[in-house]
C-alpha cells in the first residue's frame, strides 16, 4: 500500500502545480487617476509668468466657483505680475508692453487704483521721453537741410526760368525739385503762354518723382502774360 499510496500523493501533487501553471492570472484593476488641482494649476502659470493662461484659468475657475473665497487671492497675484511685468519691459525701453501690461493689471484690481499708480506715472514721463526726443531728431533734420535755391524762412520764394537756355534750366529745375521735397513746398507756376504749362511742369514733376515717388505735389498754374515764366515756392510751415 505505501509504494501506491506515495505514486498516488506524487500524482495529486504533479496536478494541482499543474493547474496553477495554467491557470491566468487576474489582472489587476487600474489604479484611480487623480484629475489635477485646478488652483495649483493657476498659481503654477502665475509663478512661471505665463500670465495668458493665468488669466484663462482663473476666468474658468471664476465662472465655476464665483464664491470660491481663493479667487480674490489668486486674482490679486496675477494683477501683481502683470503689474511686475510692466516695470520690467519699461526698464527695457518697451512703453508699449508696459503700457499693455499696465492695463491688465488695472483690469484685475480696478478697486485698488494705487497699486498702479506709480507705473502709470513712469508710463506716461517715458511716452513724453519719447516724444521730446522724436521731436528733437525732426528739428535736427530740419536743420541739416540746405535750400538750393529758395528762402526757407521767407513765406515765398520767386525763382524766374530761363526759359530760352535748356542746359541752364535743367539744372534750375533740378535744384527747384531738390527744395519742393526737402521743404514740403507749395508751387505755383506762373507762365506768359498757356502752352508752356505743360512742357514745365511735366519736367519738374518727372524730377519730383523721381527724388521721392510718394511725394504729392501741389502744383497750381498762373497765366500771366507781360511777366517772365518763373516758379513760386512756398514752404510748409513748421
């Protein structure tokens, strides 16, 4: 009995680890994924200074929880860095983005005007800054330029052409055409004959063109027949 019993028992043995061999294994259930803190979410773009999405989170968040007692922390946070923004780019000499972010700033905390108040000051002594300085460069230009053959300071300036001698008027007209542009002038073209308006201002206009092709002439015609064909110039005032 025993040699039969210890087969038996070797058998039942052999069976059961077989089974557990072949048996599959349960999986395992997946385990449970957390959606994110929406808060931690928006003080993170805050901290990392992407304040577009700040603000997109907390107007989603605001929209949910209107009475969330957090927002007012977090809104008053994201003021404060486009506020801090807005003294950077101004130091950089960008008015424009600090100007921008100035406004976002103030359209966060529109109760608390002071917070404000000093880049609003800054803002507006930099524009000024640049204004002062744009204007002392224009008045800079305006005195390197050199008049050819008008008055600058006169209200008008006659130049008489010499009609009869081309190579001379050529160049008369030349230095007439540099004047209209560098000075913005005025002309009237006074002519003894109706036929020799055409002629004349075609050639001063094809000049003007071709110094500045955008300039835009103002070109009047007079008819004055005991008088010699001359050129009446009048300067842009400043």
């Amino acid at each position: 009995m025993k040699p039969f019993a210890s087969r038996y028992l070797l058998l039942a043995a052999f069976s059961i680890l077989l089974g557990a061999c072949q048996s599959t294994p349960q999986a395992q259930a997946p385990a449970s994924v957390e959606a994110p803190d929406p808060y931690a979410q928006l003080e993170q773009s805050i901290n990392s200074k992407e304040l577009a999405t700040a603000e997109d989170q907390l107007a989603a968040l605001q929209a949910k929880s209107p009475d969330d007692s957090r927002l007012e922390q977090y809104q008053r946070q994201l003021a404060e860095a486009y506020l801090s923004r807005s003294q950077i780019v101004l130091q950089k000499g960008d008015v424009n983005a600090a100007a921008t972010a100035l406004s976002r700033a103030r359209a966060l905390m529109p109760k608390a005007p002071a917070l404000t108040s000093g880049v609003n000051g800054a803002i507006a002594h930099a524009r000024k800054a640049e204004l002062d300085k744009a204007e002392a460069e224009l008045k800079a230009a305006e005195a390197k330029r050199i008049a050819k053959v008008i008055d600058p300071t006169a209200e008008t300036s006659v130049i008489e052409l010499k009609i009869g001698q081309m190579p001379q008027l050529r160049k008369q007209l030349d230095a007439i055409a540099a004047d209209i542009v560098a000075f913005n002038c005025e002309v009237t073209l006074q002519v003894p004959r109706v036929d020799d308006y055409p002629w004349l201002s075609t050639l001063l206009a094809k000049r003007i063109v071709k110094l500045n092709p955008y300039f835009e002439l103002h070109l009047q015609r007079q008819i004055e027949r005991n008088a010699p064909a001359q050129v009446v110039i009048k300067p842009a005032q400043l």
